[in-house]
C-alpha cells in the first residue's frame, strides 16, 4: 500500500543527522554556545514594501468590491508583468503569458518532470539541492538509493570537483534532462555562458530538457548569467525556475515562477500548455495577497530593500571566504551566492571534520557529503548568520585551524 520509492527515501538524512549532533553536544557542554554557520534560511526581516503591499491587499479583500476568489491558474497578471518586465529590464524577451506563478520553486522542482515521461532520465550536478533527486525519486524516475554508493541507480551524477571548476563537461551525458542550479547551492560557484552555451546546445541536439533553478541569481556579482535565456537557442530547451524566497526574503511568504517559452515543445506537446493544464489540475494557486507582495519586490523601494538584505548576505559570506583562505583553507564560492564551499583540512571526511568543529569549536556546518557522494571532504559555510555571529566562527576556526 505504501509508496516504497517514498518509504526508502533518505532525504531528511542530513539536516536530521546536523540537529542530532548538535543537540548531544549541547547537552553534554552546556556552557558552551554553539554558532549556527549552517542556516540554510534567510534571516533578515521581510523588505517593508512587500509587508506593506500585503497589509494593503488584505485589507482590499476585506472590503467593498475587493475580495478575490481562486485566481488565474498561471498567476495574477500584475505579477506575471512585473516578472516579464524583469526580464525586459536586462534585455530578455519573456511574454507575461510564458511565466507561471507558484507557492514555490521547490514544488516546481519536483511537479515539472511530471510532464515528462517514466523512463526520462535525469542527470544532476553532485553535489547537489536535494529536491531534485527527491522529485526524481518519488516520481519513480530515479531507481533504486543504495546507501553504500550514496547515489540513485537511474541518476547520472555529474561530479562538481575543483578540479573541473564545478563545471562539469556534458560530454559523453546520456541523461534527458538535466537541473542547472546556477548560482548553485551548495558549491556557491555559478555557471559561465561558455558552460550554459555547452549545455543549451546539448539539449537542442538530443530533444533534451534543462530545469534551470535562478533561485540564487539576485546574488550574482561576478557578471556570470544572470538568466538561461541570455544564451543563444535556451528558449528551445529550457525551463527557467525563479523564487522570491532567497532574493526577497520570501522563504515563510512562498512565492516562485517558472518559465516556460512559446516555442519549448517536444513530442508535438508544447510544454507551457502541458504545465497550463498539469497547474489548473493539481494547483490552486497563490494567494492573491502574496503575489501583492511579491509585486511590490519590483518597485524601486521593494528592489532597494531586497538588495541591501541581499548585499548584507553577501557580505558575510565575502569574509568569511577570506577569512577561511587565510587560514589555508581552500575555499570557493561567497561572490555569487550566500554559501562558501571548502575543503576540509588534512583530507579529513566531512563528517569527520564536522564532529571536530562541532567538538573543539562548537560551530555548526554542512557536511559536503549529504549533498552526494562528490561533497566528500567539503563543508558548506552560510552567510545568512549574523555579522557577529560570522565574525565569531571565523574566530573559533582560526582558533583550531
Ligand atoms: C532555497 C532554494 C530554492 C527555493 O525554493 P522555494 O521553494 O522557492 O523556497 C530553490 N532552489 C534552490 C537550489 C534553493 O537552494
């Protein structure tokens, strides 16, 4: 009766095993203070516009001729015209019609490969955001997990290393479609438009698919793209997946859109039409409230409060990308993203030098392994801590290092 794809999952894994740790050893060394250099959330307070702009709509809904029922299944169009309009301020053609709103990416993640067929197969960079294997693996796509490998029978896994650049060839890639997660969580790398250029033009040549996830593109600084459709051909192979949680502070407010082009089409089904349908099926829609607020986010006081929340993030994660390579570290990431990627010292195991910081300076990481088995002697910093919190850890660390 059970879904056994479901049952076996490992997902919850990680976070689980970081919270266990951490609570044993609060409990053991009750005076010390733990610092959370693992928080996977953003922590500033919601940009004022965006409160504003929800304050003002439900009260609108409250009173006379300003209730709002179920939407439009794709999205209101004030919404979806601010988001083509965001495009069209960076010189990128995407119609109002072509953006479809949802409560999330994460549920884009995992709800776009169900236009796709059984057998699809997926290819994921590794490491790699859990959520794609997860959608992958509930919808039966993935195989059979096998603990001792850390990997999923069906998945091609693409190793993000150092050596490659965490850009990984797509040579050789006999996957149907694949997740790009540029900037990428959890290497805090993104992607060139040589490596996007390689991948759009290995998927027009196979009939293949891209998923796209910008979640993290309002962090790019280094001039990498800041969308798939900057390159050449993208609009015949890709599905751009955006979220306001990270860029806007949306993570409790929950409000995404994916992009899906006009002309994206495979087997004679265009896939705007499919996900249209597959929507209005299985999806009622976001709040007429929420997508006020997410509206107010592309006003010129929405965009300057997200961007000091976003800069203050970016900020932590700088130093503590400096911080780690004075202590001769290696180091990656922090420019483009909130996450810093390292290496542990002395070819130490992830979890293995989780303990030891957790141990001898009671600071929290990410072990790089429960990303995928290509994470194996990495940890994950976050910039979303505090300043003081961050500049803390920097100096417990240097303390052991
Ligand atoms: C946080 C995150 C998202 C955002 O998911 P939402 O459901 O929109 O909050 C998407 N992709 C990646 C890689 C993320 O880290």
């Amino acid at each position: 009766m059970i879904d056994r794809y479901l049952a076996q999952f490992p997902g919850n894994y990680l976070f689980a095993e970081v919270a266990r740790r951490a609570e044993a050893m609060r409990l053991g060394r009750p005076g010390v203070r733990l610092v959370h250099m693992g928080v996977g959330d953003v922590t500033l307070p919601l940009p004022e516009a965006a409160a504003e702009a929800m304050a003002r709509a439900a009260r609108e809904m409250a009173g006379e001729g300003g209730f709002h029922g179920y939407g439009p299944e794709g999205g209101y169009d004030f919404l979806r015209r601010a988001v083509a309009g965001d495009y069209a301020r960076r010189g990128i053609q995407v119609d109002p019609e072509e953006v479809f709103v949802s409560d999330g990416a994460k549920s884009d993640c995992m709800g776009l490969p169900a236009m796709l067929k059984r057998g699809a197969r997926p290819a994921v960079f590794d490491p790699v955001y859990p959520a794609y294997l997860g959608g992958a693996a509930l919808a039966g796509r993935a195989g059979e997990y096998s603990a001792e490998t850390g990997r999923w029978s069906r998945v091609v896994y693409l190793p993000c290393v150092p050596e490659n650049g965490f850009s990984p060839s797509a040579k050789g890639c006999r996957a149907d479609y694949i997740y790009l997660c540029s900037p990428n969580n959890p290497t805090g790398t993104a992607l060139s438009a040589q490596a996007l250029k390689m991948w759009v033009d290995w998927a027009n040549r196979g009939r293949r698919l891209i998923l796209f996830d910008g979640a993290y593109c309002d962090y790019l600084t280094s001039g990498a793209p800041w969308s798939i459709y900057e390159i050449e051909g993208a609009r015949t192979c890709a599905v751009e997946l955006r979220s306001f949680s990270k860029g806007g502070g949306f993570t409790g407010v929950r409000c995404a859109y994916a992009v899906i082009p006009a002309e994206l089409e495979r087997d004679g089904c265009f896939l705007g039409e499919l996900w249209r349908r597959r929507q209005a099926i299985s999806f009622n829609g976001v709040s007429y409230v929420t997508q006020r607020g997410a509206e107010a986010l592309f006003t010129p006081e929405g965009r300057a409060q997200a961007e000091s929340r976003v800069a203050f993030y970016l900020r932590n994660a700088g130093r503590l990308r400096e911080g780690l390579e004075e202590m001769g570290l290696e180091a990656y990431g922090g420019q483009d993203s909130p996450y810093v990627w390292a290496r542990a010292p002395e070819g130490m195991g992830s979890w293995e030098w989780f303990d030891l910081l957790l141990e001898r300076a009671g600071v929290i990481c990410t072990p790089g392994v429960g990303f995928g088995p290509a994470g194996e002697g990495f940890f994950r910093l976050t910039g979303f801590a505090s300043a003081a919190d961050t500049q803390e850890a920097l100096e417990r660390l240097a303390a052991i290092c």
